[in-house]
C-alpha cells in the first residue's frame, strides 16, 4: 500500500474509531445514566408516598391507643357497662340506671365522633367487646349476628394488641349510614388484651377512606404515562388510576426484598415496575411506566451523539486527506531524488522553502550528497595512498628478511671459527628478531613468548655473566596456550635496569606460569632493590589511567616505565578492564610483576595463521 493512503488509514484510524468509540460510549453510558437516574428518581417518589401511607397508618394506630385509654371505653371493653341487661336493678332504680347508661353511652359515641371530625378521612369506628356489643358513631351490623364472629374480629384477636391493616372489606355484617363501599374504604383493626392476663377485651375497627390513600399517590407522575399504585399483601390493588397500564399485579412478579425494579410484558407493552414495601402496613407502593418514556429521552441524546460522530468523521476525512498529502508527496520527491543517485547521479535536489521536518529531511539529503561525493574524493586519495603504503611496506619487509638472515650467516661463521660466544649471542639475537616480527600476527603461543624471553636473557647474560641468573618454571601443559606477543621481554627489562642493575652482587629472575580460576598468571619476580611504598603507589595509579592520556599530559612520567605500561595498555584493548598487571614491591627486597591473562587454547577466527604460514615458520625455526 502506498505511504499516502498508509498515512489517510493511520489518520482515520486514530480520528474516527476513537470517535466513534466515544460516540458508543457515551451513548452505553446515557442509556445507564437515565436509567439510574430515573430509577433513584422513582424510588425516592415512592419512599415519598409510601412514608405519607406509613404516618396515616401510624395515626390511625396512636388513635386506637388513645380509644382504647379512655375509662368509659375501658369499663365498655370490660364489660361493666351492659347495654342491654337490666336484671338485678331495682325497679326504682332502674330509670336512674337507664339514664346513667345512655349517659355514658352518648359520652363515648361523642368520643368517636369528635376522632372522626379531627380526622375527616376516617369514615367510621366501631368498638367491640368480648361479649358481642359494640358502639359506634356512623357503623352497625346488618343482621342480628354476633360481630365476634365476624372475619375481622378473628384476624384482630388472633393477634393480640397488634396494629392490623386489613385492607378493603369483602361481605362483612357492617354497613355505615353513608353507606361507603367496599372499595372505597380501608380498614385496620387492634385488639385490646389485659395487661394481667393477655386475654382479648375487644377489637377496635376503623374505616379509612381511600381518597385518603390515593391523596398520597394520585399527584406523582412518573415520566410522560407512569403512575403510582397501592396494592396489599395478597397482590390486590388498595389504589390505583382510573385508566391503569396494568389492573393486578401478580405477587409472583415480585423479587424477594423490600424494594427492587423488575419489567414485564404486558398487554399494553413492556412495562418497568418499580416497588417498595412497608413492613408497617403490608403493602406494596408501585412505581408503573412504559419503558418506551425513557427510551424517548436516550434517543434524543444519541441524535446528538450521531450528529457530532458524523462530523468528526467527515473532518477527520477531508484532514486526512490534506495531511497524506502533504507528507507523502516531498517524500515521493525524496525517492525520486535516490533512485537517481542510485543510478550515479549525485546532483542535489531541488525543494521547496518548508520549516518543517520535511524541509529538514531534504536540505539533510543535499548535505549528505555533498558528503558522498567528498568521501568519494578522499576514498580515492586514501586508495592511492593505501597502494603506495603497500608498495613500501613489501619493500621494507625484505630489510627484517635480510637482517636475520645476515645474523644466521654471521652465526655459521662464529661457530666455523669457534667463538661460541659470539655464536650464541647472534644466534639468540636473530631468533629475537624473527620472533618480534612473527609473520605479523598479534597472538602466539607461550613457547614462542617464552623463547623469545630467553632469547633476551641470553644475551643480556653475555653482558651481566654472572650477575644475572633465572629460573623459569613453565609446566609442559601450558606452553600450546596462546598469549598476546612481546609480554614477558619489556618486563624482564625492566628487572634488569630497575632492579638486577641497582642491586649488590648477583641478581636472580623468576619466571613462572599457572592457572587460577580460568585464567593464566604468568609472574616475573627478581630480588633486586625493589620501589619505595610513594613509588610504588605512583606506577599503580599509572597502571590504572590510559596510556594515551599519560602520554599526553606527561610524557616525561612513562618514560622509566614505558614497557610495563605498555604491556598493560595492550592487554586492556585486547581483552578488557578486568585483565592487566598487578605490581607488588617492596625496597631492598625485590619486585614482583604478574600478567593476568585469558585462558586461550586456541587463536581467535580472526588471528589463526594458515598451514603455508605455519609450515614456513616451522621451516625457519629448524
């Protein structure tokens, strides 16, 4: 695919997916946001209504507290107030006794009376006791039947002294003079018991009327269609709207709990029923609404959603396109200008007057054209000089050839005129200059190092004679190993002239060779005078700091040292920080100077000589 319409895909990728995801997301999250608000909103609605329910109940509740807390009605509940036994009264006394009972009769009806006129919800009380009679202000029986046995009464006395709302009546013995119906009233009853014996003294009964109830409910709306409505424990509704969504609400439908949300389908559509209970009356208050009321709503925010979508995509397009544009377009210039430079053609391009990183990459590109055809000058010159330095360095490669073979020749002619002496040491001198040049390579083995060392000794010994002797202790199995050249011969040096020569009497050097933690050691220990503590502090130092930089700074420090400190330098660039030389000394005792070495058995890919350079090397050491 072409970098332009790459750039167009990448743009629209990262403008419009994330736009449209966020479009997505805001619209999930306003679909749970509503519909969590609508739910708080209804709940709180319904908790509202239901505590209005929950006090007129309580009201009703304290009212059979105060009925029942009044002596006339205590004595009535008690049966010492008979309504209709006159036996055992005097006959001359039984017109104050009739008096006396209507009396007190009309004392407790005005009593009930003046509850309902405090109260105008409450259509009616009625008081019975224990022996059938009853007294009320608005309510009688229909028949002579006792209301003791009346269902109401049986459900109070079942439950001692407990608040009971018994809901709306069904073909009870009781009518009032208004003549309510049945559903148009709500009844709650109490028993009252003796505190000594728990025994039922008679039931209170009071009608609420529903406007009561549906005075409380009537007024919240929910949404555009929603409702409340008042059902009772059985499912039955106590209130409900002239035109319901629903007419029963089985009491299936309800979850466990005392509130909770569910939607059913009805047959006026899916409805979304929200619902608390009272653990006061029974009852269940119902928040009912469409689910399409809050559907309509989320809708109007997704066109909003919709329509910002769309114009961040058409944007996004009509960006991505300018911007593709303008990036591919100097860089399909730029290809251009490479694949004529491919071709040879190093002349610079030609590019507009951008600022910006395009602009950048192309003056880039004309400098670095410069630089190629700068380079190509000076590879040039470097190639002509590389042949000339070859040419000089074949020639001066004869003059090494011809030194060492002049020095065998002078050797031949010592022994053939029996000066040993003179032999040995040009013997040991040529094989020190054919072993320092070494064909050229940087890596030989410790036989070799240790012959060319000897070579040295030897003729340093024709000098010192006996004033100079050494011990070498290099085990067979060492002396294959491959070590970096021209390591022992600066250190033996340096033995002689700074500590052999500066010693009294006769001097000894040891050199020796072993493994330690896969690592050769090779030490080079005399016993001549040895450095003082500042001394030796000041070549340690030295061994730690560059050469180079030492060289630089103080050219005059290294000269004394120059071959440990070569050494040590070499060693470091060719294997690393942690190999090098470690120097301990003592004055008037003697030196010791151990090499850490790699452990090598054999040459690195790079430095391994070939069979013809071996078997030469073999053929000029016999």
């Amino acid at each position: 695919m072409p970098l332009r319409y790459q750039l167009m895909l990448l743009f629209l990728l990262f403008a419009i997916v994330p736009s449209v995801g966020l479009g997505l997301l805001v619209n999930w999250t306003v679909e749970r946001v509503v519909e969590r608000q609508v739910e708080g909103h209804t709940m709180q609605l319904i908790g509202k209504v239901n505590e209005a329910l929950n006090s007129k109940m309580e009201n009703l509740q304290n009212m059979t507290y105060l009925i029942a807390f009044d002596p006339e009605i205590d004595a009535f509940l008690n049966d010492k107030m008979p309504l209709n036994d006159d036996a055992g009264i005097e006959p001359m006394n039984m017109d104050t006794h009739a008096e006396t009972e209507r009396n007190r009769l009309y004392g407790i009806k005005q009593t009930l009376q003046g509850f309902t006129t405090l109260y105008p919800e409450i259509a009616g009380i009625v008081l019975v006791n224990g022996s059938g009679d009853y007294i009320s202000n608005e309510m009688y029986p229909r028949t002579e039947q006792s209301l003791i046995q009346e269902n109401w009464y049986q459900k109070a006395s079942a439950n001692p002294g407990i608040f009971m709302v018994l809901g709306q009546p069904k073909e009870r013995n009781l009518t009032t003079h208004v003549r309510y119906k049945d559903d148009e009233i709500v009844s709650v009853a109490r028993s009252i018991t003796d505190e000594a014996s728990g025994r039922v003294r008679g039931v209170i009964m009071i009608d609420l009327k529903l406007r009561s109830v549906s005075q409380a409910a009537r007024n919240v709306t929910l949404g555009k269609s929603g409702y409340v409505m008042v059902t009772d424990a059985e499912g039955q509704s106590v209130y409900k709207p002239e035109h319901p969504l629903i007419e029963h609400i089985p009491t299936d439908w309800f979850p466990s709990g005392e509130s909770g949300t569910f939607t059913a389908d009805t047959e006026g559509g899916t409805l979304l029923f929200m619902y608390q209970l009272s653990t006061f009356t029974g009852w269940r208050t119902v928040g009912v609404f469409p689910t399409r009321d809050s559907i309509s709503e989320v809708r109007q925010i997704q066109f909003y959603v919709v329509s910002f979508v769309f114009v961040v995509c058409l944007f996004g397009l009509s960006a991505s396109l300018w911007f593709s544009r303008s990036i591919a377009q100097p860089i399909f210039r730029l290809m251009s200008y490479m694949r004529r430079a491919e071709t040879g053609n190093l002349r610079p391009g030609r590019w507009s007057d951008r600022a910006d990183e395009i602009g950048m990459l192309g003056n880039s590109y004309n400098r670095m054209l410069a630089q190629i055809r700068q380079l190509i000058s000076l590879n040039e010159l470097r190639e002509r000089q590389k042949r000339d330095a070859e040419m000089r360095s074949l020639q001066e490669h004869i003059k090494p050839h011809f030194l060492y073979n002049t020095l065998d020749t002078i050797h031949w002619m010592a022994r053939k005129e029996g000066a040993e002496d003179v032999s040995g040491m040009v013997g040991a001198l040529s094989r020190l200059f054919r072993i320092g040049l070494s064909k050229g390579q940087d890596y030989i083995p410790l036989h070799s190092e240790i012959e060319h060392m000897t070579s040295y000794l030897q003729i340093q010994q024709t000098r010192y004679r006996d004033r100079l002797q050494y011990t070498l202790n290099i085990p067979e199995e060492m002396r294959d190993l491959f070590v970096l050249k021209l390591l022992l011969q600066p250190l033996i040096e340096n033995a002689i002239y700074h500590g052999i020569k500066g010693r009294r009497g006769p001097g000894h050097i040891r050199v020796e060779a072993r493994l330690e933690h896969n690592r050769l050691l090779l030490t080079v220990q005399d016993n001549g005078a040895g450095m003082s503590n500042e001394r030796l502090a000041e070549m340690q130092h030295l061994l730690e700091a560059p050469l180079a930089s030492l060289e630089a700074s103080s050219p005059g420090i290294t000269g004394k040292s120059y071959g440990m400190l070569n050494v040590q330098a070499r060693l470091r660039l060719s294997f690393g920080d942690e190999y090098g030389i470690e120097l301990d000394s003592q004055e008037g005792e003697g030196t010791s100077v151990t090499i850490i070495h790699p452990l090598m058995r054999e040459l690195p890919p790079t430095k391994q000589i070939n069979n013809e350079e071996r078997q030469e090397s073999e053929w000029e050491n016999s």
